[in-house]
C-alpha cells in the first residue's frame, strides 16, 4: 500500500508540475505574510514530504525555514513550531485561539464523531468531559486510590519475569510491559483485568496508527470516497472491534453481572460512567449533555488508547536507552539500592527520593517523546504570531522531537543520551518549561500526565532494581536497533528483548 500509495504521489505530482510551477508560501491572497515554508505542489502542497519518518523530516526541513514553518497538507494551512519560544507563543501565550481540534476522519470512527475528549473541538463539550474525566479518574486523589492496583501488578510482573530468568532465557520487554500496563490500566479504568478473550493491544496499536497517520482523505477531500490509502476500511474495522468490546462491557454492567473485583475500595470510572447512562453529565450546568451509549463509547477509546500504548511506549524506550548506555544502568541501579536495599522491591512511596530515575525519565522523553507531533491543534481565529499571519483553521503541528534535540537548548550532545544534564537544572516535563514537553502544554495538555508517569516510574524502578539485564546473541549495547515506527504515538519498531537476572536478596 505505501508503494502504491507512493507512486499516486509521483503521477500527481509530475502532472501537477506540468500545470502549475512550485509556488512558495510567502504571502497569502490578502498579501498578508505567512512564515517561511518549503516550496509547494498544486492539491498535495507538501505531503510528499513527510515520508515514513514526518516528525524527522519536519525536523530537517525546520533547520532551513526556522522554528515557525508554513506547510500545507492538501488544502489545509499547516504551521509547524518547532522551537521552545515558539511553542511558547503557541501553547501559552496564545493558547486560547490554538486550543482547538481539527475535524479528522479517525475520529469520526473511532470516536463517534469525535464524541470523546482528545479529538474534539475546543468549547464547552470538551470541558465538561475534560472536567469530568480528571474528576473520576486522572486527578492526583484518584490516582493515588490505585496505589494497590500498581503494586499487585508490578508483583505479579517482577514473579513472572523472575520464573523466566534462571533458564537463561532472553525475554520479549516489549510484550511484559505492554501487558503489565494493560492490567494496571484496566484496572484503573474498568475496575478489572480483561479476560483473555478481550485483545485491546492489536485494536489499540491500530488506533494509534490509524489516528497519527497523514490521512490523505483529511487533507484533499476530493479524493476522500477512493480511500487510496485503504485507512477507510481500516477505520471501520478498529472502531467496530473497539465499540463491540464496551458495548459488551456496557450490557453486562446493565444486567448486573460484571466481574468487577475491587468494587470496595473504590468506583472505578466505567461505572460511574455507565451509572450515569442516559442523565446529564453536568447537571448543575447551563449547557446539558447527556451522556448516552456513543459518548461513553468513544470517552472510553480515548481512555484506552492514550493511557495503554503511550505509557508503554515512554517505558518501553527509557529500557532501551539503559541497555545502550550500561553506565546510566549502573548508576540507576547505584540509586535505587542505596534509597531501598537489596532486601525489597520498590513501593510507591519511594518514588520521590529516586532523583537520579527522576533525570533518566526526562532524558528519555526529551529524546523519544512519545507523541512526537504532539495531536494536531487548530486555530480558531485568524491571528499573527511574531509578524507572521496564520489564517482560521490553520492546522498546528508542534514538533517536541525537534524541540528536545535542539543543541542552542540543549547544547551540542543534543542527540546523546545523558540524564546528568538535568542535574542542577530546573527544567521539568509539565508543561511550563517549554524546551522539554513530553505531555504537551496548556488547554489541551495531558490530563493523564500524573497517572503515566507515577506508572511508568513504578514498573521502569522495579524492573531495574530486581534485576541485572543483558542484551541477546552478545549484542553490543550501540548494536541495539533505535528505529521508530510512526503512528500518534511512535514506538520502537521491532520489539525490545534483553536476559533478566535477578538481583535481590530473598
Ligand atoms: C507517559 C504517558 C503519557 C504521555 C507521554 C502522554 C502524552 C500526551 C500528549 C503529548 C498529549 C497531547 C497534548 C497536546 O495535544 O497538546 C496528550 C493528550 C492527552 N492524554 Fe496523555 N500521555 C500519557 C498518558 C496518558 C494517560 C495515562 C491518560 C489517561 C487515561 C492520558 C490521556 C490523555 C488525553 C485524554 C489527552 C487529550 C487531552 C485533550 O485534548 O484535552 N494520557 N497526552
């Protein structure tokens, strides 16, 4: 399909070439200046590109046209910011008027017409169900109500990979990680684990494949009913697997025989949610919603698919980096056994005094964020930025993969893997210094920054404290594959395996 896809582009740009010449986004058609920007074709503009890689070609190409770059995607204006000061302008100071979500074709599949929180334009839905996500189920409180959930979880994965190891035998990370978070964030999310007839990773990969890539429908309209990329049919198919699952868990919640395991210790969010089937989720408000079937189904998408892979992806890369650099292993491991011993596993309530892990954490998501191209922002005004005009529904792509290897930031080993530069340092990843953010910044920041990072912390200390790891076949730590793979989230392409010994004592 790439090829195919590929070849479309070349017919229609050399035919396109021969129309029209290259023509450069300088002005507007009110003359009015735009930021600087690659020369573009007739209906593609710049999609030719992008290639396999987007967020590395927007990199190389922003080193020529500067921080605020002007593209466009089809017919759509793109502008991407690719400096701190810029995000800064875009993501703070003038955050209301980007603050909105463009209309895509992902989430009116995927999330009923973009029913759901992270996909949906900026205005009073997306407060109430933003207000009333953070309240059942990504505030600091509630998050700390699933302190259990994380240490049963981590257990029972430490037991698991601790069988595996005496027989010297090389384990898939990728795989237990993905499923620990799984488990942690089921739990969280529906109040139990999923059965085994339940396979959410393959739809979730789908989603957030589905979700980032350039869908080519999105950005030249004209073409949207041949579905030349097959994303179409795709689509159907994910949102179908993905509804049938909650429609199922709806049902039996309805009919009183969910199997749900920790219904003492706390509500978990599906079943307020569903408690709530067919009443206003806002009562005391001006503006009523009432949430029905298909706003609890794609509530639910964006749960699942922005806490499951995005968690595992950041975990899933910080374990790589250690494994290339031993010395950081060490140093990490140096750590965790001077604040807890070897006599113990990590409990939650360490994680504070970990500083070292706290510098390893930020490192790693300066290098991989884990949506690089954070999710798309619109504009929702015309407006001019540092002279530069953006018109009204303007695409925004901020590019925090550029952003972390910028050597003016962060000096010439921009590329290198080194935590001790956050030593002394008061850069933090929440959102207020703009040089490092891994979950985005203003409005539409990550609301479940608190709940990935308390988790990808626990399971990145437990796993590098119970254990010494060594890399497969006597591979070299600099042999080990860093290839990415795009999607809105963009993880390691192959998976990631190393052979586990364990380390404590008893
Ligand atoms: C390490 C883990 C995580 C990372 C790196 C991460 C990163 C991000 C990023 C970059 C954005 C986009 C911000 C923007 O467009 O400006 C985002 C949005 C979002 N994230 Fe996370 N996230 C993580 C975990 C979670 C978790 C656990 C949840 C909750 C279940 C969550 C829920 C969301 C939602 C709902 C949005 C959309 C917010 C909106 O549009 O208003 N994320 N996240």
């Amino acid at each position: 399909m790439p090829s195919t896809l590929a070849l479309f582009f070349v017919l229609l740009g050399t035919l396109c070439s021969f129309i029209y010449f290259f023509r450069t986004p300088t002005n507007n058609k009110n003359g009015r200046k735009l930021p600087p920007g690659p020369p573009q074709l007739p209906i593609i503009g710049n999609l030719h590109i992008l290639g396999n890689l987007p967020h590395q070609s927007l990199h190389r190409l922003a080193k020529k046209y500067g921080p605020i770059m002007s593209i466009k995607l089809g017919y759509v204006p793109t502008i991407v910011v690719s400096s701190a000061e810029a995000a800064e302008l875009f993501l703070k100071v003038h955050d209301v008027v980007f603050a909105s979500r463009p209309k895509v074709q992902s989430a009116d599949y995927l999330t009923c017409g973009a029913k759901g929180l992270a996909f949906t334009e900026y205005g009073s839905y997306w407060r109430t169900v933003r207000k009333w996500c953070i309240l059942h189920l990504l505030s600091a409180s509630k998050v700390e109500c699933f302190t259990l959930v994380r240490k049963e979880e981590t257990v029972l994965l430490v037991e698991s990979v601790r069988k595996t190891a005496p027989e010297a035998k090389t384990l898939n990370i990728s795989q237990q990680v993905g499923k620990v978070v799984e488990a942690i964030m089921s739990r969280v999310i529906f109040g139990r684990r999923m059965d085994d007839e339940i396979e959410f990773k393959p739809l979730i990969e789908e989603t957030m494949y589905l979700a980032g890539v350039f869908n080519l429908s999105d950005y030249v309209p004209l073409l949207a009913p041949l579905d030349l990329q097959g994303l179409k049919r795709r689509l159907k198919r994910t949102s179908n697997g993905l509804h049938a699952i909650f429609d199922k868990l709806i049902d039996e919640h309805e009919q009183g025989s969910t199997n749900t395991e920790e219904r003492n210790s706390y509500t978990d969010f599906f079943h307020v949610m569903v408690s709530l089937l067919n009443t206003p989720m806002n009562p005391t408000d001006k503006e009523q919603y009432i949430i029905g079937r298909e706003n609890i189904r794609a509530i639910l998408v964006d749960m699942v698919a922005a806490s499951f892979d995005t968690t595992t992806t950041a975990i899933e890369w910080t374990l790589s980096e250690l494994l290339r650099h031993p010395r950081v292993m060490t140093c990490l491991q140096q750590e965790l056994e001077t604040v807890i011993g070897r006599n113990r596993m990590v409990e939650e309530a360490d994680l504070p005094k970990l500083t070292y892990l706290d510098m390893v954490v930020k490192e790693s998501l300066r290098l991989h964020p884990v949506a690089p191209l954070l999710i798309p922002h619109e504009s929702t005004e015309d407006i001019t930025v540092t002279g530069y005009f953006i018109p009204k529904k303007s695409r925004i792509v901020v590019n925090t993969w550029s952003i972390g290897r910028d050597p003016k930031v962060w000096s010439d080993n921009a590329e290198e893997f080194f935590p001790e530069r956050f030593e002394d340092s008061s850069i933090d990843l929440r959102g207020h210094d703009f040089q490092l953010i891994p979950f985005g910044a203003g409005r539409r920041g990550c609301p479940g920054m608190q709940l990935g990072l308390t988790t990808m912390r626990l399971i990145i200390a437990q796993l590098v404290h119970c254990f010494d790891w060594e890399l497969p076949n006597a591979m070299l730590p600099n042999e080990l594959d860093m290839t990415e793979k795009f999607g809105l989230s963009v993880p390691r392409a192959e998976h990631l395996f190393a052979k586990p010994t364990y380390r404590l004592v008893g």
